[in-house]
C-alpha cells in the first residue's frame, strides 16, 4: 500500500485519495476492514489534496508511511 500511495503522491494529482484496507481478512470474523472504511471516510471529509493512508484509526501522508513487517502495523516512516 505505500508503494501505491507513494506512486499517486508524486503524479502530484489535485485530489484527495486515501487508501485503505484489512490486516484481517473479512473471511476471518475480526475484520478490521469495516472500520477502517470507517476511518477513511471521516478522514476523507476533513484531508486537504493529497495522497494519504489510513489504517486503524491512524492517518499517513503518502511519503511517511511504511509497513512494520514484524508488528504487521503501519507506522510513520521517519
């Protein structure tokens, strides 16, 4: 997902796009999907232009943002 974000933030577009997802598939019963669809509405509403990923309650700029592989969390990259 920061790849993608990272991609979107340089093309430097005049929109607001924030991408999210699940750590937990929906399949699994805990999903964390709903509400980080949640969560990125309410951002959405609120963000000026720009590029930005959120994932549990947390929001990213496009350019500090990365995966923490071992906590399975996303965190800010600096």
């Amino acid at each position: 997902m920061e790849k993608t974000a990272n991609a979107l933030g340089q093309a430097d577009l005049e929109k607001t796009i924030v991408l999210t997802g699940a750590m937990v598939p929906y399949k699994f019963g805990s999903s964390d999907g709903l509400f980080n669809l949640g969560s990125a509405l309410a951002f959405a509403q609120t963000l000026s232009r720009g590029v930005y990923v959120v994932m549990n309650g947390r929001c990213f700029m496009w350019n500090n943002v990365k995966k923490n592989r071992k906590t399975g969390e996303f965190e800010e990259a600096k």
